[in-house]
C-alpha cells in the first residue's frame, strides 16, 4: 500500500463519515413534527411545543453549517498539506521530539479553538439566549475558555509529553508505559475530579441541612448505601438546564445536584434522581464503564504501537518527515470507523444500564417521580420527544424519554 492510497482512504473515512451524519440529521428532523405519543402529551402545552420545535428546528440549521464548514476546513488542510506546515514550523523552533510534538500539537489545538469559538459565541449568546437558557456572562466565556486551555496544556500536554519521551526511550514498547500512564490519570480524574477540577469552573457547597437532605439519607440509608458528600453545583450560572451525576469511589463518592434541579423538581422527584444514580453504582455501572475504557484505551494504544513506526502514517497525510506525532493524527484519521464501532457498543450498553438504573430506582423508591422528573427536565430542556430511531441507535447513550417512561410503567 502507498502514502497516496492511505490518503484518500483517510479522505474517504472523513467523507463517508459527514454523509452518514447528515443523513441521520435529516431523517431525525423530519421526525421533528411528528404528534407527541400519548404517554408524554403531559409534557408540552401547545405554546411550549411550538418553542420545541423553534429550537430543534434552529439547532438542526446550525449544526448543518458548523458541521459543512468543519468538514471544508479538515479537507482544505489536508489536500494544501497542512499538517506539513505545521511540522516544519514546529521543527523551526526545536529538534527535540518531546518539544516539537508539544509546538504540533499546540499550534493545531489554537488554530482550531480560534477557528471555533466564534460558533461555540453564537450557540451560546444568540441560540441558547433565544430561547431562554443561557445564564452565561461574557466573562464567564472568556475565563472558560482561557482554564479550558490552560487545562488542556496543562494535563493533556504532560500526558502527550511522558507518552513521546517513552516513545523515544523504548519504541513499540511504549504502548506499555502509556496505558500505564492513562490508566493512573482515568482512575484519578474519577475520584477527584469533583474535588479538584470542578472548582475551577464552578462553585460548589454542601447541601444544607433540611428536609429534603434528610429524604436523600433516609433513601440512602434504606439500601444501605453509604452516602455523606451531597454538594450544590452552581449550574445556575452558565444555564438553566439541570443536572445530576455522581463521582468518585470509597470515601471519595459523592452526589452532586444542580442548582437548577434543586429548584425545577420536588423533593421526592430529586430522591428518584437519586435513587437512578446510586442505581448505577449498585449495579456497578461506573466500574464497569471505567474497566471498559481502560481495557479499550490499552487495545488502541496497542494497536497505534504496531504501525506508528511506519513512515506511510505520516506520508499519508502529507508529512515527509516521519514523526510520532505526525502518525498519531493519521491513525487516529484511519482509526476513526473503529471508534465508531465501539462507540455504538458503548452507547447501547449504557442505554441498558439506564433501564437498570430506572429500575433499581422503580424498585426501592417510586417509578412515579422519576417520571414526572423526566418529563419535568425534558420539558424545561425543549427536548426531542419524537427522534428518529437510527439517529436514537448512534447518537443516543439514553433511551428516549418515552422507552423510559414506558418501562418504568411496566
């Protein structure tokens, strides 16, 4: 096989891929009009309905210029040999591998949020402020985006660095010593990341003592599950949409709820939130998930170690000068219908995990305010209720609110 063969089979995934997506879209879109089933007519009243459909309808045309121009500008870089110019302007400033992978990679990173972050202004203080949902200060954007970088450079940049340094120190060996590396990082981002990185961007507090703390530890306590850390997130502060997840492991677990959550739902509603969630940690989900992708990350690294060596990686998109990190953009390029496939495994197990959440919280609290809670976010969300099933089958880690409903009826 020749650079030039990879090369268009790297133009082809790329195309393939935008067409599949824009085929989705559109089959999901004509399905926006589509009569609200019986089960959810509860959800919408007529005006609110109408304000769903303005939405989908606003997104859907946005997604579809974000996404043509997204794809001009990935062809027009790598038809003009973009990434050469990257390489070589890198390799300008230094010859260690280590730094030039570093200048690569951070040069590609910038270019790319400068290019984005006009549509990422738009989405947010034009679209989400259209309809009612952005609570996001233009300050809050600009130091958003700033610690997101300074972030990426921070851990995404040491990570990329140690993992060079061993390419360098050990050749198709290094595999070993990254997963190694990432495997660390995925297990400490998931005890601490509510503790260290939430912080930065939001502001969080314990919940006070009341009622409805003492509901959530009367649950917690009837299934026997250990629970001291309930915190509020300030979600207030950039939207009004509502959220809840969980994090961490031993001592470090805890609950988090969204302010606006605390303030759309009842009491008992916010337990059944609970109740899902602790769901998954009974049911071992998160374990399951963390396994998973470790198991998923060491495959890839794997994989990436027995061709990253090979010069055709970096020829094929247009690189004379063979490089990790020139071969790492055109494996992941070329790996990317992988990606794709066990990111439809990985979506349909935790759309069965849901299910069991949905059912444990069924079993040991009530089905009926987590139905209600799910119309109740839906709602204030202007979610689809009617999407289109293979749109559902791709895109979708959660079944539809109307598969849930109509299982926690059951």
């Amino acid at each position: 096989m020749t650079a030039d063969i990879l090369f268009y089979i790297i133009i082809g995934i790329i195309t393939i891929n935008f067409i599949k997506d824009k085929i989705l879209d559109s089959l999901n879109a004509k399905h926006y009009n589509d009569p609200i089933p019986e089960e959810l007519s509860d959800v919408y009243d007529e005006d609110d309905y109408a304000k769903s459909q303005a939405y989908k309808a606003t997104n859907y045309g946005f997604n579809l210029w974000t996404s043509l121009f997204s794809f001009a500008i990935t062809l027009a870089f790598l038809l003009l040999d973009g990434f050469e110019f990257v390489d070589n302007l890198a390799r300008s400033v230094s010859d260690n591998p280590v730094i030039v992978g570093l200048l690569f990679f951070g040069i590609i990173m910038i270019a790319s949020d400068i290019i984005t972050t006009p549509f990422s202004y738009y989405k947010t203080f034009v679209i989400e402020e259209r309809f009612g949902f952005n609570k996001t200060t233009k300050k809050t954007f600009l130091l958003d985006k700033l610690k997101g970088l300074l972030m990426l450079a921070i851990l995404g940049g040491g990570i990329l660095a140690v993992v060079i340094w061993f390419y360098q120190l050990t050749g198709n060996q290094f595999w070993l010593y990254a997963w190694g590396i990432v495997t660390f990082f995925t297990v400490f981002m998931n005890m601490f990341y509510s503790k260290l990185i939430v912080p930065m961007f939001n502001k969080q507090k314990p919940l006070e003592e009341g009622e409805l703390r003492q509901k959530i530890s009367d649950y917690a306590k009837s299934v026997g599950f250990s629970l001291s850390k309930i915190f509020v997130i300030d979600g207030s502060k950039r939207s009004t949409k509502a959220n809840a997840y969980f994090s961490g492991f031993g001592s470090e677990k805890r609950v988090t709820l969204y302010d606006t959550l605390i303030n759309d739902l009842e009491d008992e509603e916010i337990v059944a939130v609970l109740a899902h969630e602790v769901g998954h940690y009974k049911r071992k989900h998160i374990i399951f998930n963390l396994t998973t992708s470790i198991l998923l990350t060491g495959l890839t690294l794997y994989i990436l170690s027995i061709f990253i060596s090979n010069p055709l990686l970096s020829n094929a998109i247009g690189v004379e000068t063979p490089s990790f990190h020139v071969g790492l953009i055109a494996f992941g390029l070329l790996y990317s219908p992988i990606s794709e496939l066990t990111g439809l495994i990985m979506n349909y197990v935790s759309r069965v995990f849901e299910y069991q959440a949905d059912d444990y919280a069924k079993n040991t609290y009530m089905a009926e305010p987590l139905i209600t809670s799910l119309k109740k976010l839906s709602k204030n969300s202007l979610s689809n209720l009617t999407p289109h099933r293979a749109y559902v089958f791709m895109h979708y880690s959660h079944p539809t609110l109307l598969d849930r409903v109509r299982n926690l009826r059951k």
